[in-house]
C-alpha cells in the first residue's frame, strides 16, 4: 500500500464522513439559534442572547469545517490523491 492509497483511504471512510456529519451539525447549531432570536424577539431578552450566541458557534463550526475541508483537498493535491473523492 503506497501514501497515495492510504491518503485517499482515509479520505474517503473517515475524514469526508466526519467533516459533512460536523458540518451538518454546525448547520443546525446556527438555525436552531436563529429560531431561538426570532421567538425571543417577542419579548424574552434571555432568548435573544442565547439565540445571538448559538448563530456565533454555528458560524465558527461552519468555518472551522470548510477549513477542515480546505486541509484535506491541499493535502490530496499535494499528494495527487483523491481526485474522485473531492473533485477538483
């Protein structure tokens, strides 16, 4: 097995499953704080803030995992690997 197969083993069964899951995740970390500072906005300061501060961590999850995938799709062209995996 050469660094090329493992790489692009990797890839594909464990880091392209991982990053769409956390993506995902993040995703409805930022809409359930959108949901909380629309209701809130009825009158209930506390749910603003928790809904201002959900947005804010569903924003750095989003950005940390399109980072994630970022590294991933550098160190495929770097290795030339996994060029059906993500696409180019």
């Amino acid at each position: 097995m050469t660094i090329k197969d493992l790489i692009t083993k990797i890839t594909t069964e464990v880091l392209n499953p991982v990053l769409i899951l956390l993506f995902a995740l993040a995703t409805v970390v930022f809409v359930w704080g959108i949901i909380n500072y629309v209701l809130g906005s009825q009158g209930e300061p506390a749910k603003v803030e928790k809904g201002k501060k959900m947005m804010l961590w569903g924003l750095v999850g989003m950005f940390i995992m399109a980072s994630a995938w970022g590294i991933v799709k550098i160190l495929c062209d770097f290795f030339g690997s996994c060029t059906e995996v993500i696409g180019k």
